[in-house]
C-alpha cells in the first residue's frame, strides 16, 4: 500500500501536469505505477505529453519529496484519497478536472445523501449573517453535511450555524493540513473536525498563496449538490464558485438583498442572469432540491442488459456506479487498453445501451 501511495503522491507532483492530463496518463499507461515504468518514447506518443513533461516522470527528485509527505502524512493521521480508491468523493469522480488527490483529517464522510456548500464574502453583514444562521437551522430536517472554506465572514458564518445546529460541516482548505487559514480560525477547525472535516488537495508545506483559492472553490463546488451564495459583492471568489458549480450541474441559490447593498449585487446578478434559484428561505431549497423530511427516495430500479459479453459487462457495472463517466475513467477502471474500451462502448452504443454525452462522457440508458 505504501508503494502504490508513492506513486499516487508522485503523479500529483509532475511540472505542468493536472488532474486532466494525469488522469490521461493513467488511462493510457494502465495504472499509477505503470506511468513511471513506461518508456520515454512511449510517453512521446500520448497526446499532450511532451518532452519536458517525460523527461519530469523520470526525475529521481520527485520521490524525495513524495516520502517527506508520506512522513507528514503518518505521523499525523492525514487520510487520503486517490482518485480509482472507493474512498474518494463519489461526487467529485466524474469530473473530469476533478483532484487526483485529496487529504484530509476528521470523519471524512463525504457521500452523505444531502450535501450543501455555502460561500459567500469575508466582509459580512449582520443581514447576511441573519439569512446564513437562518437558512442553515432550517435545513436540519433534512440534515445535510455544510460545506465551506473556512475564510472570514460567510465561511465562518456557515460552519459555526452547523456546529450550533449539531449539523455536520467540513472546510476545503486552499493550503496544506499542516497550517491553518486564517491562523485565528485554529479554534474553530478543531472544532470542525471533530464533527466533520478538513480537506485540500494541497500537499503539506503549501501556503494560502491566492492563485491556490480558485482550486479551493471548485472543490467546494464539486463535492455538494448545491451551492448558496448568501453575500458576494460584484466579484470574488464566492462568485467563481457558484460558476464552477453551474459547470459542474449542480443547483445554485443566492439570497436576495437590496439593489443599492454592496454584498448583494453579485447574489442579485446570478439571480438575474439566471445562473441561481432564488433563496428567501431554507424552503426554497428543499424545494428545489427535493429534500422533504417524510418522503423517503424510491430505491433506484435495476438495469439488466442481456447477453452482453464478460468485457461489455464490466463497462456497464462500473457505469452503474459512476454516471456519467468519462472515456478516461472507463479505461483506468476497467484495466483494458483505450481502443478496446472504445470498441466496446460503440458496441454499447449501437446496441442501445449505453449513451454518448458531450465531451467524451457516456451513461446508461434506462
């Protein structure tokens, strides 16, 4: 298990490749581990990969750090979470920019039924507070995990109105777990991880640069069915977030304010471009969302498919539980090579299986 984290900790730290890019690599290497074992030349021929980039997978320098972390890691109870382990985000899995890695500290429990971000700026006001306080004591019937980022202002808001609600909460840092941001917030990430979590896909000794928060905010997206942007001025981060989670299908509020109020032209602006619902009250977004207290959810009803070979069927069985997936998800989870899983979804397709979607993702149909 040590090896395989090694090589997942080294894969994050390749110059200039991404989640996207590395996920690729992935795919086409068949495994982790394999991308490291893979010859230069063969490298060459992945697309996007060149040679500054495989001359990296090769660099020595790559492990030392790896095992510095692996020492953090150990010596402190930091969780981790490969992108092809059963214990990463299952909402965050079929992004295709979605981390490769996340660490984290706490009840890292990120697959509850109800999960909801709440963002907004750091310089709230007492309305914006009123309406967080409010909008989060009137969702504990349905009991969601809150998610937010731990900053000044709104962020604080919602994570203490769930502690004060006995309600779940987790904070997405933009840093390592070996530091808190803001410093004076040390209190309240105690607190938060005994109740829930801290999470970051930011490897230790990682400071709050500001060019880290957009990658926080779009995890803070990623990981909930909604967003609700309480307070935002006309610009900020808040606002990159509520864009993340549109391209990323998940619902949007924001809490209306007065056109004249600073901290509510950039909540007013989503609801008049229609990029959010909105938000006057807990209601709405049961409502939208579809959380009611006494409904239970009718369990989902099984898709059988007939007399598909053994390979088609493993396609399926992982689309059962990963839709919609992208081509270079199929192909890293089904340990086959990238033309066959190709042939076999077009096999899929043409026999009313399965469905293409936009950007190479593919779901069942029912």
């Amino acid at each position: 298990m040590k090896n395989d984290l090694r090589y997942q900790l080294a894969i994050c730290l390749i110059p200039g490749v991404g989640p996207i890019t590395a996920k690729k690599l992935i795919a086409y290497c068949g495994g982790v581990e394999a991308v490291f074992k893979e010859k230069k030349n063969n490298l060459l021929k992945i697309p996007s990969i060149g040679k500054l980039t495989a001359n990296s997978i090769g660099n020595k320098e790559l492990f030392e750090t790896v095992d510095q972390e692996i020492d953090f890691i150990s010596k402190y109870k930091i969780n981790t979470h490969f992108y092809l382990n059963s214990n990463y985000p299952s909402r965050l899995k079929p992004l295709e920019d979605s981390p490769i890695m996340l660490f984290s500290k706490g009840n890292s429990d990120f697959n509850q039924s109800h999960v909801i971000s709440i963002v907004g700026t750091r310089k709230i006001t007492q309305y914006g507070r009123d309406m967080c306080n409010e909008i989060v004591k009137n969702l504990t019937d349905v009991n969601p995990l809150i998610i937010s980022g731990l900053a000044y202002g709104v962020d604080a808001a919602a994570h203490k109105a769930a502690l004060d609600n006995n309600m779940e909460t987790a904070a997405v840092l933009a840093h390592g777990l070996d530091r808190i941001y803001p410093p004076l917030h040390r209190s309240l990430a105690e607190k938060i991880t005994n109740s829930g979590f801290l999470i970051t896909d930011f490897f230790s000794k990682n400071k709050p640069d500001r060019e880290n928060f957009p990658r926080r905010n779009r995890i803070i997206a990623g990981l909930s069915d909604g967003v609700i942007v309480v307070e935002a001025a006309e610009k900020g981060g808040a606002l990159i977030t509520a864009y993340y989670a549109n391209d990323y299908n998940r619902d949007v509020f924001a809490v209306p304010g007065k056109t004249n109020d600073t901290y509510s032209k950039g909540c007013n602006h989503l609801i008049k471009i229609h990029k959010a619902h909105l938000a006057e009250s807990a209601n709405d977004i049961k409502y939208i969302m579809n959380w009611t207290k006494n409904i239970k959810q009718k369990p989902k009803q099984q898709v059988l498919f007939k007399d598909l070979t053994s390979e088609q069927q493993i396609v399926v069985n992982i689309l059962k539980d990963n839709q919609p997936a992208s081509l270079d998800f199929l192909v890293a989870n089904s340990q086959m090579n990238f033309s066959k899983v190709t042939t076999l979804l077009l096999e899929l397709e043409l026999d009313s299986v399965i469905k293409t979607l936009p950007g190479n993702y593919y779901k069942l149909l029912e």
